[in-house]
C-alpha cells in the first residue's frame, strides 16, 4: 500500500510525485501509456506568464511565482537525472503587425511595469538590427524578458528519471479506471485490467482525461482543446528568442527546429493534424519571417490541452473524499505552473508550511459548477 497513488504520468503528475518522494511519502504513479508522451511531449515549453495573463489575478501571481522557481527547479532536476532540459531564459518578442496591435502592446508594456517586469519596445528599425529576418510589414516589437522556454520533451524525460531517483514506483501501460472511495474516504483505485490498488491517497493528474474517470464524488469540468503544431527545419542559428504574432510563435530549439504553434481548437478527442490547421500555421510563420518560406517540414503533431470553464487550474483537496487531491486543468500552461503546483499539491498533502493552492482554483468553485452528471 502506498501512502500517495497518482494517476497520470504527464509533466504535472511526475512533478508532484517528485516533489512528494522528496517529502518522505512512498509514491506509486499509474500511467496508461508511456509517462510524458501526451500534452507535456505536445507543448512547446514557452513559460510566460505576462504573455498568457489578461489582468491583475491569481492566475498570473501563481504563474510568476511558479517562473521564479524555474532555474532551481531545472537545476536539480538536471543533476537528479543526469539529463539536460535546454532551459533559456531568454525572452518573447511580441510583434506588432498593425497599428490596433501596436496599441495593445503599449498597453501591455504599461501593465507590465505596474508589475515590476521588465518590458521594452523596439522601433521596426531596431528591431530588424536584432531579427533581421523579420517581414517589412512589421510594425515593431514587445520584449518580455521574463518569458522563458524549455524543452518540454527533454523535462519530461528527464522528470521520469528524477522522479524513479527520488524513489518514485512508475507504473506504465496501466490505466486506471475508477477511483475507489467508502464513507466520505479515499480507498484507492481500480485499473482497466480489474485490479484495486489501495494507497491513503489518489491524486487525479490525469491531464485532458480526468473527468473521464468513473467514481468521482462530483463531475469535473475539464475538456480537451486540441493544439496543432509543426517543426521546420532551419540551417545555422534562428532567432535566441520566441518571436510571437497573435497568429503564432516560432521556438528555436538547439537541433536546429524551429516550432511553430499552434491552433486552439475545441473538437473534443479527435486526434490528428488537418490542412486547415497546418495551412494557419504556415501562413502565421511565413507573414513573420518570409524566409522560411524554403524550410522544410520535419515534424508535425497534436495533443489535448486539459481546458477548463475560467482557464485556472483545478489544485488541491476534493471537498467530499478525504484523501482525494485534484491537479489538472492546466491548459495552456501546465509546463510553465508545474514547479508551483508540485509544491502547493505536496504540501497539501504532506501538511506543513508550505505555499498555499489559491482560492480560485479549488474544484468547488462555482466557475466549475455548470457540467454533465458525472459518469460511474
Ligand atoms: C500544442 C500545445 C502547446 C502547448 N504549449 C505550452 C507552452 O508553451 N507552455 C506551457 O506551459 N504549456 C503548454 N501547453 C500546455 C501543457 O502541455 C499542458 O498544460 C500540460 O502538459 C498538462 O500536463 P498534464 O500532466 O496535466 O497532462 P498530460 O501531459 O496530458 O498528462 C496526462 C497523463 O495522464 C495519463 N492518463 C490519462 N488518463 C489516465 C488513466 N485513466 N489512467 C492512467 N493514466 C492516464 C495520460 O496518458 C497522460 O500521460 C501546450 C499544450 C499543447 C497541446
């Protein structure tokens, strides 16, 4: 019997299991495929919290806070796993391709120093000096300088590693297909093949596919939103930095790919890449640097964002099922929030000092209240 079982092995549940193991607890995580291979192995790594924020809110606090932790969270996962993430904190660039663009980001720029952060605008002249691949039809550019990338693929793999040192029970190819509860508490969970497994307690990371599980005290609103991305091939090096237009980004990677991403698209768990996606894409990365127009296409893919009604994620305790934690929902920024949720899920359910998971994100909030009966 474990003290912690975790279903799903994506960057959130093998960063809580992680971060568990290290608090003392014995760890069994259960994942139907490989551990990483879904929305975390999809992602394009780029951690922004101003970026990714509307307004002043807890979102972009925990978010920030969770950026703050990158460097030392990656540093010891490096020397955990003997692996190296590519972790660069080098910057977005947010171009402008209209005067109604330009607008909002001089906005942007104001609410980002009200914050503190570090934001800085670039005439077009400037700015070709520094990207001089850019389109002329670029009206100029945001730095952010506190956005920075990973890469999503090496981290999860790597994570796999640190969390099996930590003393981690990875357990692969096996699907979990009920949670298990008596009397208001947590007895465990049943796999696809049959079997219960009891553990004190279950933490739900199971990413796009949590509210599919059957047995859960309340139906969870969390849907999937297909993303569609592509690599190109580029010779020499491409930009240091994510340059970003409100169509798409474009991430250099040290293998000399560029990643283009990348659609939002609400089709519920329908696999695949489609013209149109693929089309949008490529037109958003050629209206940026018509250069590439002669890259060729080395990788395309998709993945399930897990979406939620308000964009927060859903952390902590499940209100009815004592011994039941809930960390998912993380759509577009699961890789950027997961060193903060790591740590806020540990210490809630270790005990102790430790951050605290923010009011609006509990699963019984009332932003998560309108959704179908739960199954099982
Ligand atoms: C195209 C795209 C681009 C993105 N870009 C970024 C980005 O730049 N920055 C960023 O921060 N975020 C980004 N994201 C979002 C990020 O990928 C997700 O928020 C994050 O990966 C969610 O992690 P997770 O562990 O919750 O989910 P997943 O990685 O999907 O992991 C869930 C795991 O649970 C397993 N599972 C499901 N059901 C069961 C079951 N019943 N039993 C056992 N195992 C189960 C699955 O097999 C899977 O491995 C992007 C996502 C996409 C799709």
């Amino acid at each position: 019997m474990s003290d912690l079982i975790i279903v799903g092995g994506g960057i959130i549940g093998l960063s809580t299991a992680r971060e568990a193991a290290i608090r003392g607890l014995s760890v069994t995580l259960l994942e139907r495929g490989r551990p990483g291979r879904e929305a975390s192995w999809a992602a394009a790594g780029m951690l922004s919290p101003l970026a990714e924020a509307s307004a002043d809110g807890p979102f972009l606090d925990f978010a920030l806070a969770s950026l703050r932790r990158y460097r030392s969270w990656v540093a010891a996962i490096e020397e955990e796993s003997g692996r190296t993430v590519e972790y660069r904190e080098s910057g977005k660039l947010r171009l402008a391709l209209s005067a109604r663009e330009r607008g909002l980001l001089e906005q942007r720029r104001e609410w980002a120093a009200t914050r503190g952060l570090h934001a800085r605008w670039f005439e077009p002249a400037e700015l070709r000096e520094k990207e001089p691949g850019l389109s002329l039809s670029v009206q100029g550019a945001l730095l952010i300088e506190e956005d920075f990338r990973v890469d999503n693929r090496r981290l999860s793999e790597a994570l796999v590693e640190a969390a099996r040192e930590a003393g981690v029970r990875i357990q692969s190819g096996v699907e979990v297909e009920a949670i298990e509860h008596r009397g208001g508490r947590i007895l465990g969970v049943r796999t696809a093949e049959g079997d219960s497994i009891s553990g004190d307690r279950v933490l739900i990371a199971a990413g796009a596919w949590s509210g599919a599980l059957q047995g859960l005290p309340r139906p969870i609103a969390v849907t999937p939103v297909r993303g569609q991305m592509l690599a190109l091939g580029t010779e020499g090096p491409f930009s240091e930095r994510v340059l970003e237009s409100e169509e798409v980004y474009l991430i250099p990677r040290d293998d000399g790919r560029l990643l283009v991403g990348a659609t939002v698209e609400e089709v519920g768990f329908e696999p695949g890449i489609t013209a149109a996606g693929i089309r949008s894409l490529l037109e958003g990365a050629l209206r940026l640097v018509p250069g590439l127009g002669s890259a060729p296409i080395v990788e395309f893919w998709s993945g399930f964002r897990p979406g939620t009604p308000d964009g927060h994620p859903i952390l902590g305790p499940s209100p009815e099922v004592d011994g039941l934690f809930w960390a998912t929902g993380h759509f577009r920024n699961g890789i950027l929030l997961a060193p903060l949720t790591a740590v806020v899920l540990a210490a809630a359910i270790v005990g102790g000092d430790g951050p605290r998971i923010p009011e609006a994100f509990a699963a019984d909030r009332p932003a998560l209240a309108s959704i179908p009966e739960p199954s099982g």
